[in-house]
C-alpha cells in the first residue's frame, strides 16, 4: 500500500539525475543493460531511464538494483519501480490516476476514493489503482476495505513491497502485531531500503517477545 511509510516514494528519484538520462536517451534494452555497469554513474542514469520506459517486467531488475551499492542507484531504482507501477497504459486512466493521487495528498480522502473506483472500474487489471484507494481507505481509518484492495493489490502485483508494508501498518493498527510483524519483514526482504518499515520490525519483535513471555 502506498501508505504512511511510502506515500513520498513514487516521485522520490526523479529528479536526481535528470540530464543525464535526457542526454544519454537510452532505449529501454539499453537502460536494462547498463543498469549493471560497473560505472556507477552509467547505473544511476540507467535507473532513472527505466522510471521513464521500463515496464512491468523490468521491476525485477529494478528489485536488484535496490541492493546496489550507491545509494543514488538505490534511491532512483525504488523511485524507478513506483514511475513503472504507476503507468497504467491508458493515458486517460493515467491523468485520473494523478488527480486521485492530488485529492489524496490534500486530504480529499471522498474524493480520491471516488476518482481510484472509477480507476477500478475502467482497468480493473491496473494493480495501482487498487494500491491508492486502499491507501485512501487507510488513511480514512476504513481498516477493512483497505485490506480487501489490498488483497486485490497482491493478487495482481505480488513483488509490491509497498502494499506489503501497508499490511502491516493496518494489522499493527487492529493490535495484531505478529501478523504486522510477518508483512513488514516480506516488505523488508524485497525492498531493504526501507528504513522506517525495519525500525518497526524492531518495535514489533519487542512487543511479540513480551506477549509470548507474559503467556509463559
């Protein structure tokens, strides 16, 4: 889910290294290719191309980019992989997809839940779209159609640490802390750049170690 933890990432790289990527207009074979360069600037400029042309099948790769070395790399790869899960294919579900995405950001939770069911409706296959009105739903403190979209979010994009962190902020919040404990660790083993979603993997080992002890 495209939740708390998460809600900055999808715009988080793309401005970092913008004329390179202009200049070097790689295809995206090409940004595939170099994305595993021993050039470190050659990678960053290959994340950022691929957050421009990548495609769903090119996430993996991105995936193992996040463990690079660079942390720019790192850093343009994640912001990669949200430009690529935000492309739905169709530009008039996609300009809907970016209003939705401003009502949610300005706290016009109705609305962005209305503009993501009508995302939904038009292109049900469109895992985001999915992924946002459960983060709209989230953040209306709707805990249970939140989990239901994202349910529909993992069915269709299983590789979606987002989402995965987003279980486990919602089963953290119905005080289920060994459920929220096993989604953020999977969040974690896809996408170990996610800093606030380890430190929560601390606090919840804690509190699961206490109520086991207190059942002793």
């Amino acid at each position: 889910m495209h939740q708390a933890i998460v809600i900055g990432v999808l715009l988080l790289a793309c401005g970092a290294w913008p004329a390179a990527a202009a200049e070097q207009g790689l295809t995206r074979k090409q940004a595939l290719a170099q994305l595993g360069s021993t050039d470190v600037k050659q990678r960053r400029v290959a994340a950022e191309r691929l957050g421009e042309v990548g495609v769903m099948g090119d996430v993996r790769a991105l995936l193992r980019a996040l463990r690079d070395r660079d942390e720019a790399t790192r850093e343009l790869a994640e912001g990669a992989i949200w430009q690529v899960w935000s492309r739905s294919g169709d530009e008039g579900v996609d300009r809907l997809f970016e209003r939705g995405v401003l009502e949610m950001n300005i706290g016009a939770l109705d609305a962005a839940i209305d503009t993501f069911s009508v995302i939904i409706e038009r292109k049900p296959d469109f895992a985001e779209g999915w992924n946002k009105r459960a983060t709209a739903y989230f953040l209306a403190g709707e805990l249970e159609k939140s989990l239901k979209d994202c349910d529909e979010v993992l069915r269709r994009n299983p590789l979606h640490f987002g989402v995965l962190a987003g279980y486990g902020q919602i089963y953290a919040g119905m005080n289920q802390p060994e459920r929220a404990l096993e989604y953020f660790q999977r969040a974690l083993k896809l996408n170990p750049n996610m800093g606030s979603v380890a430190e929560a993997i601390e606090d919840l080992k804690r509190i699961v170690g206490e109520r086991r002890g207190r059942m002793i």
